[in-house]
C-alpha cells in the first residue's frame, strides 16, 4: 500500500492500538442479532418494557458516528442497510474497551455487547459492556456521508458508493429479489434452470460481436458466448420440453446508457409452443414481476408511469415504423418500406448513415431504430421483424421477407425479444450462409455456420416457441434507474490515466 496515501494520524491510532495488545484484525466475532435484527426485535418496545427485560445483545458493525464526552462516549454503528447508536461509561464498559474506542476512526469496525435500552430521546441504544475492534479503515470515507456524487468513483470503487448511498444498495437489493422471482415464476410452470457454457467454440445464438480467446491445452479458439440460445434448443432436441437460464453474456460492442459488455440474460424455451404463445406468457410475467417486485401492475420510471396489466399492443414492424415516420412529417407507405431503394431515399432524407452492403431488412431494421423505438413508452409488442435480421427465427407463413420473430419494448427499450424457433435444418444452412456473404460484404456481427447445431436440428427439434429478456433493463426499469451501469455492480470503465 506503499503508493496510498494513508492519513498518518490513522497509522498512529493502528500503532497504538497494537500498544494495547489489540488484534486489529481478528478472525470473528459472534453476534446474537445483526443491527438489522436487533432493531427490528427491540424498536417496538417501550422504555419501560427494556429495562425490565434488560436484554442483551451482540452486535458488529462499521462506525459512521463518533462523540465523546468525557467519561462518556456514543457512536452509531451501521450494518450497510441500518444503523444503531451505542452508549459507553468508562466505569462501565470492560477495559480496555473505553481506550479502544479513543482510538477510533470513522469506517472502522467494532463489535459490543451489552444491554439494549432506550435514551431520554427515546433513541434505542446499546448500553456497552464489552468492546471488541474488529478491522481498521486505513483510509477515510467519503467526506459526504450522505451523498458520493462523483460518477466515476461510484462506478469504479462500487464499495463506496454502497457505504455512501443507501438508496444504491436498495437498487441491489431488488435486483436481487427481480432475479429472485423470475426463477419463482418459471420453476413454478415446470421449466428446468439449466446451465450452458459460457467458452463456445462458435459465437451463436445472437447477431454480435463476440470477445476472443484461446484455450492452450485443446489448441483451439473461443469465444466468451454471447447468448445461450442454440445450446438450449439442443436440450429441447434431447428431450427437455422446458428448460431456462438465467446466464451472463458477452458482446464485443460500445458502451451507452443500454448497453454493457457484460450483462445478464433470461432466456427461456418451451416445446409444441410459438411466438404467439411466448408474447401472452410474457405478459404474465412482466405483470406478476411488478406485483411482486413493486406492490403494484404500475411503475413509475423516469418521471412516467408504466402500466403492465395486460394486454399490450402488438404492431408490426412495418407499421410501427409508418407511423413514426408520419409524425416526423415522412409519408410512407408499406410497400415504399418493403423497397430497398425507397428506404435508402428515406435515409437520406432524415440525414441517417447506413452501409452501403446492408440488405433491405437491416435498414428497416435500423430504421425503426432510429425513428420509433424511443417512442414506444407503454409496454408494446413489435412483431414482423425482417428475415434478413433474424436468422434463427421461423419465417411468417404466406410473406416470406418477414419471420416469426417479436420484441418487447417498454421506456423505450428493447426489453424481451422472441421466435417461433427455425427447425428445418435445411432452412437453416440456407440462413447461417446469407449470414456469412453478410460477413464477407462486412458486416462483423452477422452468424458463422455452426454445423453441429443444425446436425441437431437434423435429429428432430419440434415446434417451439423461445425468448430472451434482459435482466439488467428489467433492473433498470424496476429501480427507476437511467443508466444500466447503476444496476450493475462493477460496470467496465476505461483505466485511469495517470
């Protein structure tokens, strides 16, 4: 710690500490209650009930609050999620219990024993009868308790913002519940959690930029995944009729407000089921999260409230794009969406770059992007995606442009996206293979071919309908949080420079 600047009166203290014989770092120490339990057992009794109970307690916790008085002395220790004040005497408190506190900083960490009662303010308090130092912060808190606002610090030092900000831990902590009852409400309709590598030989299952590695012992290159997808089709192949993961993924792409390198995915898959079928359980879900999550069908994110009591609109991407142009003052219709060379005029007109090798389904694509997604608020269905983006979706029946393919959209985020899941594996050769001349024109997210994938298709994969829905933007949208960097706990950051 050489090159960290400690605080020399901090040192000291450690020093002098050790001077007493203190182990300023010792391996446990046993609590009756966390200050979390202990105020939720003692807060209900009054002043009278305490002293005649007088119960004890132990309790450990950072100090956040120092003030002496003499012979007297409080401070109120903290458990991350609640705090309780803490009374000393020095004719009281087992020695050397009243020196090691003379010698406390803020940040460090005690625990005591003692007897709980209320002050004349009817604060609840420990009485301490024993004091017992349990590890010493070297380096001080945040100077503003109540408000470590330097972004890049709560980003890249995540501990401090969670000492700091007690609102960020709660983000977590309903992130956690979020995670908590997904699984509830998948376990509970007979699906099976599986787990599916996360070292993939082929980056498949999404069109992305994947992360590269190499792996010494087999010789071979991988690739960090960046969805799960076709290794859970191949358990439906093998026999599992349900089957979800709750996984990490990877995407070599840009850093925004929606995006991360890493992030958190739900992805689920049900036999003898369609798209049609996986929007309705959609929205079961999304309603019963934020019963279960927020107490109520509505939300409220970003100054707007979101309703997910069902139904929710489902228009085609076509549509959707019509209309969003039309209140952009851009008169379209289908059939000059359907046609490349009218979608390139449109580009043009509302001053939008494209590559020039995109085929017509990437720039309508990239054209709802632009003009409507933001748009789409309320939770909403967009289904009719392009064939050309969609390479592991079942094609529409009578329009063979368009697939069987749908995304959720609520604030203005893609939230879930959805298949009637390809398993002619004819069909799917035929795709991964307009995928790759996509790759050779440039385009470094298109698929590779992954022939094992489609051997399994070859051994039978029945009709099945599939989703992903990504658990950070459902963390975001429950937590009322703009950034999914402020759903996660420790996002990736450039290294300081020097």
């Amino acid at each position: 710690m050489a090159d960290i600047p400690i605080p020399p009166e901090r040192r000291e203290k450690l020093q002098a500490l050790r001077a007493l014989g203190i182990d300023v770092y010792p391996t446990r120490f046993d609590r009756t209650h966390s200050i979390s339990q202990a105020l939720a057992v003692f807060s209900p009794r009054t002043a009278e009930e305490l002293a005649d109970a007088a119960p004890k307690v132990r309790v450990a916790g950072r100090v956040v609050a120092l003030r002496g008085h003499g012979k007297t002395a409080f401070a109120h220790l903290s458990d991350g999620a609640s705090r309780i004040q803490i009374y000393l005497r020095s004719d009281t408190v087992e020695s050397p219990g009243f020196e090691i506190f003379e010698h406390l900083d803020l940040g460090d960490f005690v625990g005591v024993a003692g007897q709980m009662f209320r002050t004349r303010t009817g604060e609840l308090t420990v009485k301490v009868e024993q004091l017992t130092f349990l590890s010493k912060s070297l380096l001080p808190l945040p100077e503003k308790w109540h408000g470590l606002t330097d972004i890049e610090t709560r980003y890249r030092q995540r501990y401090l913002d969670l000492v700091a900000n007690v609102e960020v831990r709660e983000v977590f902590v309903t992130r956690s519940k979020l995670i908590r009852h997904l699984r509830s409400f998948f376990d509970a309709r007979g699906y099976l959690e599986v787990e599916t590598p996360m070292l993939q030989p082929i980056a498949g299952g999404a069109v992305a930029r994947p992360f590269k590695t190499f792996h010494n012992a087999l010789g071979i290159d991988l690739y960090l995944r960046i969805a799960p997808e076709l290794y859970l089709k191949r358990l439906v192949v093998g026999g599992f009729e349900k089957v979800y993961e709750i996984n990490r993924s990877f995407r070599n792409e840009g850093i925004s407000i929606k995006h991360n390198p890493e992030f958190t995915m739900l992805e689920f898959y049900e036999a003898y089921s369609d798209f049609q079928s996986m929007m309705d359980l959609t929205e079961e879900l999304f309603v019963q999260l934020a019963s279960e999550v927020k107490g109520s069908a509505e939300i409220s994110y970003q100054g707007q409230t979101i309703g997910f009591a069902p139904p929710y609109p489902r228009i085609s991407m076509l549509e959707a794009t019509r209309q969003a142009l039309s209140r952009r003052g851009v008169a379209s219709t289908e059939a000059e969406l359907r046609d490349r060379k009218s979608l390139v005029d449109i580009f043009g007109r509302l001053g939008l770059g494209f590559h020039p090798a995109d085929l017509w389904g990437k720039l309508l694509a990239s054209l709802f992007e632009e003009v409507a997604e933001a748009g789409l608020v309320q939770p909403t269905f967009i289904y009719d995606y392009p064939l050309d983006v969609s390479p592991l979706s079942k094609k529409k029946s009578g329009d063979p442009e368009l697939v069987e393919r749908f995304e959720l959209f609520v604030a203005g985020m893609e939230c879930a996206n959805g298949f009637s899941e390809l398993n002619d594996p004819d069909d799917q050769r035929e795709r991964f293979e307009m995928q790759l001349r996509q790759r050779e024109r440039g385009d470094e997210e298109a698929h590779l071919m992954d022939d094992d994938y489609i051997t399994a298709l070859a051994h039978g994969l029945p009709p099945t309908g599939g989703e992903g829905i990504g658990v950070d933007r459902l963390a975001m949208l429950f937590t009322d949080s703009r950034s999914i960097r402020d759903v996660i706990l420790f996002p990736h950051r450039r290294p300081k420079q020097p």
